[in-house]
C-alpha cells in the first residue's frame, strides 16, 4: 500500500509524515482527538482515533512521542489487525544484521550498527547511534543526538533525552527518564529520573 494513517498531529508527527514519503508513502493523512485540528503542517487531519476503522485501505503509524500513550494505541492497531510499518529515513545506516520491529521509526542520520535489536514501537531519533549488539526493547524514545556504545540493554519505556551518552555493556532497566545531555557509566536498576554526568537520581 502507498497510503499511511499518522495517529497524533504533532511536531514529532510531521517529521514521520515526511519520512513517510521518502519510503514511497503518497497518501498522508492524520487522525487526532484534538478535534480543533484541521491540519499538520501541509498534511490533513481527517478525524479521530474513532476513526480508524473507516481507514481499513491504509497503513497505519502512531506518531506521538510519549511512550505510554504510543504503546496503548499501538495494541489498538493491533488489535484491529492494522498493517503497521517500519520507517526508516534513507539518510539512517542501518547494519543488514540488525533486527527491526514494527511501528518503529529511524529518522535522519540515524547509525545502528551490527546486531542490533529494536523492539516495536521505539523512537531512534536524528542523528543517535547505537553501536552493535546492543538491545532495545518496546516503546523506547532514543532522542536526537544521544549515543549508545556496544551491548548496551534497554529496558521497555524508556525515555534517553537529546544528548546523552551511554558507555558500553551496562543495563537500563524499564520506564527510566534519562534527562538531557547525561552520561551514564553504570547500570540503572530502578525506574525513575536520572540526570547528570555521571547520572544520579532525582525522582
């Protein structure tokens, strides 16, 4: 199919928008429970999520950045056997070893080297890398800019802010913050908010 439903107009929204057609999408359009949307940038918002089933000609990509809500709408789709891709912006080098699962976006400039997992629904956004054999898992958020040396493990709802750097073969358990421009140099084994260099607890 060459048409994708985006759930969530947002900023985060477009940018999958234009990834979208880089991968052969010609038909874009959004669905938002914002019902004072009409529009997303040059894209369309044509309903809401109680719309989805009148889109059964269509793919289907979530769009928003939060990784609860994104994971919730993911097992709607999935639910209503919705095809679900995997897009990935031609700029990313991605290795041929690595394993990518559905509803997974990889944005510009983008590196995932050799032996990689990365689970369904993850954000590995502009310009992060992450280095080989490390595994991310579900609904993860790699922000712009952060870096992930070798066999690092990345627990499931984990949010790593612009900027951050991980050395290698440590462990982030589920549902961690790690906040912006960090550096983590020992594994996290409690869920909470970490910022500094090296990271600390703070919530």
């Amino acid at each position: 199919m060459n048409k994708l439903v985006i759930i969530g107009a947002s900023g985060h929204g477009k940018v999958i928008a234009d990834i979208a057609k880089l991968n052969g999408y010609k038909d874009i359009i959004f669905l938002d429970d914002d019902i004072t949307k009409k529009s997303n940038g040059k894209y369309q918002v044509v309903g809401t999520s109680d719309d989805i089933d009148k889109y059964a000609d269509y793919d289907f990509f979530v769009g928003i950045g939060n990784n609860a809500i994104r994971k919730k709408i993911m097992n709607i789709l999935k639910e209503k056997d919705a095809n679900i891709p995997i897009l990935i912006h031609p700029s990313a080098v991605i290795d041929e070893t690595i394993y990518i699962a559905k509803g997974t976006v990889v944005m510009a400039n983008a590196v995932i080297n050799a032996d990689a997992q990365i689970g369904e629904g993850c954000i590995i956004n502009t310009s992060s890398t992450i280095d080989h054999d490390c595994i991310i898992e579900d609904y993860v958020h790699i922000s712009p800019g952060s870096h992930l040396s070798g066999t690092v493990y990345v627990g499931a709802q984990t949010w790593i802010a612009t900027g951050c750097s991980l050395i290698n073969n440590i462990n982030i358990c589920s549902n961690v913050i790690i906040g912006a421009g960090s550096v983590v140099l020992n594994d996290i084994t409690e869920n909470g908010t970490y910022v500094g260099t090296p990271v600390r607890k703070v919530s």
